[in-house]
C-alpha cells in the first residue's frame, strides 16, 4: 500500500509520521488532522488498519522491514512513536540518525534508558514517556513538588478502568495487553527517604475512596517516568501505583507468582487476551498529593480528576485514548511552538501543568472539556 498523498511542508504545517495504526496510533492521528496544521502520515505493518485510516482520508505508509520504517521517518519534522515498547529504541536511533523529533509512549523504564544514551549530541528532540502514566502524572506530580520548600510525600496514582465491571478481576482490556504485562513484572523506581529504589511490581497494597467509590493501589512499572531523578534532593518519599477495582491485585499475584506466569508472558498475554473482554467504556481516574513545608508551615495539595471518553471527528475514542494522544500531541504541540527544547533528551517534567492544560490538545485533562470538544 503506498502513500495516498505527497509530502509538503510549508511554515505552519509540520509534517509529522504516527507510527503504530492501533487504537492510540488512530486517536493521535485524528487529534492532529483536527488540529489543522499538522500534514499527518500513519504507517503500521497491517494493511487492515492502515486501509481503515485510508477510508478516512489519511495518508499512510506500509512498513514491511526496516527500509520502509526509514522511509516513512525520514524528512518528516517529527514521529510519534504508537508501536509495542520493545520497538521504542530502534524507532528513536533511527529518528537520531535522521534528524526528525522523537515522541513516544513506552512505560518501560530500560528503553527511556537507552533513548536518553541516543540523545547526546542530537540534533533533534527524544521525548519518550509522553502518555498518561508515563507522561501527564509526571507534569502534575512535578507542579505539585514546585509548591514546597522541602517535599514530604508526593503519591501519584493512576487507574483505566472499565466503567461497568463484570468479571472476577472487575477489569476490561482497554489499552496494550504487552505494556500492561511489563507494567505488573518489572520493578518500580521511587524514593524513599530520599533515596532512589526499586520495590516490587505488585506490592504496597493500599485502598482509599474518591467521590465516594472505592479502589485499590498497587505498585506498577514506569508510571514516574524520569520524575525520581528530578526531585532527588528535593523530596523525601515519592512514589506512583495503578489503581484498580478491590480484588484486582490478589488475582494478579495469583497469576503471576503462584502460577508463575511472570515466567510466560506470551501465554498470559494469550490468556488475557481470550478471556478477559476489551472495553471501549472506561474511565481515567487520576489522583496525586503532595505534603511538605512551605516556609515553616506543614501543608498538603492535591489534584484528582476522572476523564470519560470523547467524540473527536464523529470517531469515538475512549478515556484511554483520547488522554494518552492528548499527551503525545501536547508535547509535539510545545516543541514545535518554542515552549520546549528543540534537541536533546526532555522529560515531561520539562512541562508545566498550566501550560499542559492550556494547550489546545491538553485540554482534553480538563474537568469539563467543551473548549476541547468545540475545536
């Protein structure tokens, strides 16, 4: 399948590739042809969804080895990288050698390690972790940290949740079953008196209520993004967990540790996928406080919001899209206006929550979203 339209570029239009044709990679494509001066190419191994997009009116490339992948980057003013994490650093080397911006979504914390190898001495931007957790938490959970003189706690806290539960697990597919795997098996960086650690995936149970329904929070990988390293010295204990339905972690452990499915991950990504229901009905649930002194007084802020999902193009995308394309786009958004560096390794933190929440595509965060839903 080749490309339905030619490339141009002129001062206000970036021509931009979104790699991935999935359900992310769509919504990140339609935010930024809604946008209007983004010329947006999609380019996936899957001809069904790409033909989709093409119905659509998208420009899209088929990638079938790696000469296709460099073609569909290369002079392009940025990528926005919507493929599973283990393609993150090829796609960002790539970008390097290229010159093109770099944008991604991955939560694996040893890839951001590896992009951030990639960006001594670029000549353009390698910008991963800039979904929902990785991505938007880090903005709030570092705007909350600017508060204080001296941060006590920062708990950040993040849920994707099916808004009608059925199951045992009270939980629905709604994003990548491979992120979610890795999420629930790779070690956790936080602080803790100060000092960066790694605690276990699975671990730190805890329950609170908010607005009255009840949850639970756990451990899980990646969601702080490079946010440790930023407020070390500055914060005595942070930390980030998923937050889930009661019941959902004991069933995890369950699977994980007594039956040792941590040790087969591609047998329970197969489970998972067969028996556990994808759901286009969610809700994002997001919660962060921070306590600490300010001057010689004990205070404690916090930020909690829950996001549904949207229209966008008469495409219905749910609250897992729709927040983790707004995030990608947010960060594209800011580079290409002057508002972020332009080359380098930059970490959401980089970002500041008002000016996140006022951009065109971060809008989408707001409590109530007609600005957004007006464009």
């Amino acid at each position: 399948m080749q490309s339905t339209h030619s490339s141009s570029s002129s001062n206000r239009t970036r021509a931009v590739t979104v790699l991935g044709a999935g359900k992310i990679g769509f919504a990140i494509a339609l935010l930024l042809r809604r946008a209007g001066d983004y010329e947006v190419r999609v380019a996936d191994q899957d001809p069904a969804a790409l033909q989709r997009l093409q119905a659509l009116g998208f420009d899209v490339a088929l990638i079938t080895d790696d000469a296709s992948l460099k073609t569909a980057i290369a002079g392009r003013y940025a990528v926005l990288n919507a493929l599973p994490f283990h393609r993150a650093v090829a796609v960002a080397g790539l970008c390097v050698a290229e010159g093109v911006h770099y944008f991604d979504l991955t939560e694996d914390v040893q890839s951001t390690h590896a992009i951030r190898a990639l960006a001594e001495g670029a000549r353009s931007v390698l910008m991963p972790q800039c979904g929902l957790a990785p991505g938007f938490i880090g903005v709030v959970g570092h705007d909350l940290a600017r508060r204080f003189d001296e941060v006590l706690d920062l708990r950040m806290r993040v849920g994707a949740l099916p808004r009608y539960p059925l199951n045992t697990l009270r939980y629905n597919l709604t994003w990548s079953t491979e992120g979610l795997i890795n999420e629930y098996c790779n070690p956790c960086e936080a602080l803790v008196d100060g000092r960066p650690v790694e605690v276990a995936a699975l671990e730190g149970l805890e329950t609170f209520a908010l607005d009255g329904v009840e949850y639970e929070a756990f451990n899980t990988s990646g969601g702080l993004g490079t946010l440790t390293e930023t407020l070390r010295g500055h914060a005595r204990n942070v930390d980030y967990k998923s937050v889930r339905y009661p019941g959902h972690c004991a069933i995890m452990k369950l699977l994980l540790n007594d039956l040792r499915l941590r040790d087969r991950r591609d047998l329970l990504k197969e489970i998972f996928e067969a028996a556990i229901p994808a759901t286009d009905q969610d809700v994002i649930v997001i919660f962060a406080t921070a306590s600490g002194y300010r001057g010689k007084r004990l205070i404690q802020d916090s930020y909690s919001v829950r996001i549904v999902g949207h229209k966008v193009e008469g495409q219905a995308l749910s609250a897992i899209q729709l927040t983790t394309a707004a995030g990608i786009c947010t960060a594209l958004d800011l580079v290409v206006n002057g508002e972020l560096p332009d080359s380098g390794f930059t970490g959401q933190e980089k970002i500041a929550l008002n000016t996140f929440l006022h951009n065109r595509f971060g809008q989408a965060y707001n409590e109530t979203s007609e600005a957004f839903m007006a464009h």
